[in-house]
C-alpha cells in the first residue's frame, strides 16, 4: 500500500516551496519528483524538480506501464512514475486535481489531499516573478485556466 500527501492549488499558491519545507523539515518523507512534458522554466533542474520529458518520451512510458497515474493539465502531461514513490514510507508530492482522481480510484494507496489557498494577487505576482522575461501570455493562461480546474473539487481535502 503506498501512503500519499498530496498537495493541490491554483498555479503560484505555493505547492513546491511547501513540499520543499515539509521534506526538510521531516526526512522520513518521500519527496515524489513527478514527470511532465511541460518545458523547463528559469532555474529549473532535471530530476530536482520535474522529470522533463517530451511527449513521445512519456507516451512511451505510459504504453510501458511505468507510471503510477498522469493526466492531461493546462495542456501539458504530468504523472508520477512507480520509481517516484517508495511503499513502506510516506510520500509527499505536487498533484493537479485530476491526479487526485485517479490516486483515489486505485485502491492500493491512501491519500491525504492538502488544497493550498492563496489570494490571488500574491499567486499572479509569485507567477510573473518566477523567471526573468516571464511569457505573460503563458502565466496569464494557467492563471485563467485556475478557475475552471480547482471549481469544483469533489474529493475529500484539508485545506
């Protein structure tokens, strides 16, 4: 059985910093590194925060039956490979709604969903100042695309 926190939220609410605190904070946890097709920003690494795939690469994994479950967000793939987690600890990662959906319908893991809410003035500015030249067409997009994803989420969750 594998024991999941799953931590959920509108893009710039603070998901990563937060895995990053829970992980240093508590090494017992498993830190889940997951997969996406989506591009690297600024100051992003391989393997430390994605696994960066192109979307051939991925469908081959998922035709290979590596990954734990993935999902089509905000037009890109992102996932969570079997070799990202460990059974036997509790594994903490970044999941979009739909994630949660498919973790749930399992049945050989237990989930603990956390929603993050943060206002959204300080999501859209933590977005803008991520990188250098931001493409704010890109961020203005996910930021939009928030409020359709996180409507309405029918699943158990703390927030």
């Amino acid at each position: 059985m594998y024991k999941i926190i799953a931590l959920i939220g509108e893009a710039g609410s603070g998901k990563d910093t937060i895995l990053k605190e829970l992980v240093k904070a508590n090494p017992s946890l498993h830190e889940i590194v997951s997969c996406t097709t989506r591009p690297m920003r600024e100051g992003e690494k391989d393997g430390v925060n994605y696994h960066f795939y192109t979307s051939n690469e991925f469908s081959k994994k998922v035709k290979a039956k590596e990954m734990f479950e993935y999902t089509l967000f905000n037009d890109w793939f992102y996932g969570t490979s079997y070799d990202s987690l460990e059974k036997g600890k509790v594994n903490v990662g970044v999941f979009n709604p739909q994630g949660i959906h498919d973790l749930l319908a399992r049945g050989d893991c237990e989930v603990l969903a956390i929603r993050l809410r943060t206002p959204d003035k300080l999501r859209l500015m933590r977005q803008l100042n991520r990188e250098e030249e931001p493409d704010v067409k890109e961020v203005c997009r996910r930021f939009l695309a928030d409020y359709s994803d996180f409507g309405e989420i029918d699943f158990p969750y703390y927030e």
